[in-house]
C-alpha cells in the first residue's frame, strides 16, 4: 500500500531518516516551508545512528587526525548543550595506552591532548590497580561521555513534529532523477514519485547504491561488516568505559539504551570489508555474522584481568562506511558534495555524531543558496 503524503512537490527531500539526515531536516526547516524525510526502515535512527559505540567524542580518539580531533573539542559542548537528557555521564571513562606497540606513547598523548586542549586526569588508584602494568604505559581519565540512541530518537521525533517536517518510514527510494521542470524527482519503490528543488541522500553506506541506481557518479567510499559486541560487565566494570589506544586494541563504553556495555576490538569487530570502486560487493547472504565476541574478550584480559567476568549477552551487526582517503590517518571529515552529477542533488556522509555541526554551519543561508560546499568534496 502506497504512503499518503501531503503534497506531491517539496521544497526538500532529505533521504535517511538517521541522526545526520534528521537534524538537516531540522535546519532547512529553518528556513524551507516545505520538508520531507524518508526512511525505509519502520523507525527514524534505528541503523547506523542506534547500532555504534554511542560514544559523544570530545577529541581524545583521534589522535593522528588533529583535524578531527579538533573538530570533536570544539562540536562536543555543544552536543551536550543541545542534549543533555540523552547524556549518560554515570562513568569514569579511561584512556589506557599500550606499553611498547602503540602508535603513540604516553608522552606523546599528553601534549596531543594539550595540543587540541583537551582536559586529562590522574585516575584513582582503584581504577589504576584494574589495569596490566606490564602491558599498560599509562592511563588516563577523560571527559567524554555516552548517548542513549533510543532517547535521541524520542528526542529527533519531537523536534521534526515541532517544525512541522514530514517524516515517512517504510519507504524506499529507487532513484533520482532530474525532470522537466528543472526540480529533482524521488522515485520510491512502489513507484511513487514525488518532486522537490533540492534532495540530500544521507543514506550513509547506501549512498553509492542510491548514486548507482540513479545512474550518477559513485563516491570513494570503503564499507565494512562491523559487530558491536554487547557485554554484561563484573561490578568494578560497570561504571566504566575504556579505550585502549593505538593500535589493534579494545573499547568498551555503557550503551544506555539497553543497559549493557558495548566491545568493539580494531582486530575483531571488522568482518568483511569492501570498496565501491570496481570490488565485487557482497551478498548479504555470504557475509560473516558469527560472533568473534570470545576473541574479544580474551584479549581484553589481557590489558584488564577483570574482562574474564564479563559475560556476552549478544552482537550488533551494521555496515560502517569511511571514504577511503582516510584509511591511512584514522580521520573523520565529512562529506559534502553538491549538485552532485545532477542540479540540486547533495551528497552528506559524516562518521561520527558531533560532525553534524559541521554540515549544518556549512548548509547556513548564505552557503546553501549562493556558494559550494567545501567541507570535504569531489
């Protein structure tokens, strides 16, 4: 059965109902009457946005990206600005560095941190006991904080309904098309088609697919089969969060909206990966979702003795999708591209949350009627 829209014709449409493809809803909004969000799952930000470490970055992460880095320093307050009753902030959260075989020393993270002007504490001593001091430098406390994915969506319906933008789920775009009115045409699955005078694919790892179906030039892009382990943490874990950096490690966070700590590990949580440049893609049907959750768990021991007590309770499985220049450097820059093969057609990828103050600044009035975007483009 076809969805009942309210018009057939909008100022925009914005395809990706996840946290990036609504919050630019909101922000034409702004100054557009007229607004319409697809997405073709049952709900708004239930892939990408709810399936990841739910981590708010505040710079430490990324810390041969100083670019990124920066970045996430300056966009962090406000995100805990604009949400802070999607923030958990009932942790100690721990940045740990491996003694010999990281890509950075202890030393080297410390006037990084100075460098982006990141705050870093002494942990107590029972956080510092919790740790292999034969495998671990040294460690730090951080400020940085987890979101609850289920409230943000609770909280991104509200704020569509409250600026009156259309949102549709359960709806699938086909391709994108230019028509004779010199607008834009969305067509739907079902073979609705509806017309609008700018379209923004915010389909995250299925930009290249809407691109392909529209017969329209196909981004840089490298996707990987990724499992968010989720764990039940011993009672010294579970008010605390650790990243141990750099290199092939482990990072454990509270994800709120399900009461469980996430794992992920650089080793293990990557399952099948591929590019969108000439590489055969993967069948859902072949792709490896058996849990490498064991493998994740002994090597934590490792580092902290007490992850043996952890207790696996299931996966999450998404497609994480990074362009490919940023392979080398770890970095997260957006992706901005504008009349992209055809008028009035934006491309947006972004790799983490706070990224989207990026885009939005860029979209102000002047950028998006006069000027190009130049946040990252091609």
């Amino acid at each position: 059965m076809r969805t009942a829209f309210r018009q057939s014709e909008y100022d925009a449409i914005v395809i990706g109902g996840g946290f990036y493809g609504s919050t630019l809803a909101c922000a034409l909004a702004e100054r557009l009457p007229r607004i319409l969000v697809l997405e073709r799952e049952p709900e708004l930000l239930t892939r990408a946005s709810y399936a990841n470490q739910a981590r708010v970055h505040n710079g430490y992460h990324y810390p041969r990206s100083l670019l990124t880095a920066k970045s996430s320093a300056v966009n962090y307050p406000k995100f805990m600005q604009d949400y802070p009753d999607c923030i958990d902030r009932s942790f100690v959260h721990v940045y740990a560095i491996v003694r010999d075989i990281s890509k950075v020393t202890a030393y080297q993270f410390r006037k990084y941190c100075e460098q982006v002007g990141i705050p870093l504490r002494k942990p107590p001593a029972s956080i510092q006991k919790m740790f292999n001091h034969a495998r671990i430098e040294d460690v730090f406390v951080v400020e940085e904080c987890a979101f609850d994915a289920v409230k943000l969506r609770a909280r991104m319906n509200a704020k569509l309904q409250a600026l009156n933008v259309e949102t549709a789920c359960n709806c699938e775009v086909d391709r994108v098309r230019s028509n004779s009115a010199q607008d834009l045409s969305v067509v739907l699955r079902d073979g609705t088609e509806l017309g609008a005078q700018y379209v923004f694919n915010c389909t995250y790892s299925g930009i290249n697919q809407l691109l392909a179906r529209s017969g329209l030039p196909r981004l840089p892009l490298k996707h990987e089969v990724t499992e968010l382990a989720l764990i039940q943490m011993p009672p010294a874990l579970e008010h605390v969060g650790v990243t141990v950096m750099d290199g092939p490690f482990f990072s454990s966070l509270p994800f709120p909206s399900a009461g469980l700590h996430t794992l992920s590990h650089v080793t293990y949580t990557p399952h099948e990966s591929w590019s969108d440049l000439g590489e055969a893609v993967p069948r859902s049907a072949d792709l490896d979702r058996s849990s490498k959750s064991m493998f994740m768990l002994k090597d934590c021991e490792r580092y902290m003795p007490a992850f043996r007590e952890a207790r696996y309770v299931r996966s999450l499985f998404e497609t994480k999708t990074v362009l490919l220049r940023n392979e080398i450097d770890d970095g997260r820059p957006i992706l901005c591209c504008r009349d992209h093969g055809v008028k009035g057609l934006f491309v947006i990828l972004g790799a983490k949350l706070d990224n989207i103050y990026d885009i939005v600044q860029t979209m102000s009035a002047e950028h998006f009627k006069a000027r190009s975007m130049h946040a990252q483009s091609f």
